[in-house]
C-alpha cells in the first residue's frame, strides 16, 4: 500500500476527511505521517486522534531552508511517502522537494482556481475577495503542485452558487463542504494511477 504524508498550517479540518476517508476504507492508501508547520496547531491533535505519526516542520528552527528541505527529505524517506498531500500549507514546497515527488504533490485550494489564487490567497482571504468580487459562484479546486503558488493542473473542481445574503463566512462554509467531498477522491485517483497529464490538462482514467 501507498504511503501518504499530509503538510498542515492550521486546525485541518481536510487532513481530518482523508482520515475518516481511510478509515471507511475508501483511500487506497495509508496516512503515514503529518508534516506541521508549527506546534500548536490543530492538525495535530487531529494526527493524535487518528494514531498517526507528526513531525514539525518550522522554519523558524532552522538556521537556513537547505537544512530545512534537506531533514524534510529525510524524513519523508524514513517513512516512506509516496504522496504528498497539502491541506492548508502555507509555504511555498521548495523545488527539490518538487522534484523528488513530480506529480506526486497535490494541493487543495478553497475557490476555484485560476481566480482567487496566489500568494497570500489562503482561507479568509480568499473568501472575502470572492465576496468582494460579487461573482456568483465560488467553489474548490484540488490541483497538483508546481514551484508556484495555486498554479498547478487541475484534477478536480466543484462549484457553488452564491446569493446577494451570501457573506464571506457563509461562502467560507459552502466552499468548504466542497473541499471535503473532493480532496479524498482526487488524492484517491492520484495513487490509484487515474490521473492522467496530456496536451497540458488533466485527464482522469476510467
């Protein structure tokens, strides 16, 4: 079986879905580790609920980024990860992690990309930019990682109306029972081999 490894900033509400995803046997895979970014955080009450191994990851710890990318190799080795799923990073994945795990990375985005996305587009911020926009429809995007931010092939996407009573925190909540239906089944269809890259787009097997 695959082995998964999951980077996490914040309370992970997603990493949390790919556990329950795991545990009704519907990931062909394992969770085996949870990368965090800093102590504290929610993730990783929710890696102690589920019996699944974390390690922080804080750049603050680290004299510079090579040390940092170079024990963060290391020990996605020593547990054997496959893939890489980022739910809530907020760092950009440096190239030579990249590298090693070539369309092996995805990340899940909450709007649908390629609006509402970049640096500094992340959580609230991109639910009040979509309220401010006054576009009608929102949604999530599940998309493989390059060395920019929110830039890589879209696997899957979902969309949402949106209304005149919406606010950014009602958009928050639309936009993020989206993102837990989908971020399993496209993490599902990346290790099942279902994710196919062709003439720029992704197509998906089966």
């Amino acid at each position: 079986m695959k082995n998964v490894a999951v980077f996490a900033s914040g309370r992970g509400s997603n990493f949390e879905q790919l556990c329950i995803a795991q545990n009704n046997g519907k990931l062909p895979a394992k969770i085996g580790l949870l990368i965090a970014s800093k102590n504290g955080i929610g993730a990783i009450e929710t890696a102690k609920k589920y019996r699944i191994a974390h390690a922080v990851f804080d750049t603050k710890e680290f004299d510079d980024l090579e040390k940092y990318n170079h024990e963060l190799l290391a020990r996605l080795d020593n547990n054997n990860i496959n893939f890489i799923a980022l739910a809530g990073w907020l760092r950009l994945i440096h190239s030579s992690v990249i590298e090693k795990f070539q369309n092996r990375i995805i990340n899940i985005h909450p709007a649908l990309l390629p609006f509402f996305g970049g640096k500094g587009m992340y959580g609230a911020h991109v639910h009040r930019a979509v309220f401010k926009s006054g576009m009608l429809v929102s949604g999530a995007t599940v998309h493989l990682v390059d060395p920019e931010f929110d830039h890589g092939h879209i696997i899957l996407q979902e969309s949402v109306q949106l209304s005149c009573e919406d606010t950014p925190e009602s958009i928050a909540e639309k936009v993020l029972k989206i993102e837990h239906r989908i971020f399993p089944k496209a993490l599902s269809l990346l290790v099942e081999g279902n994710v196919i890259l062709k003439n720029n787009r992704v197509f998906i097997k089966g």
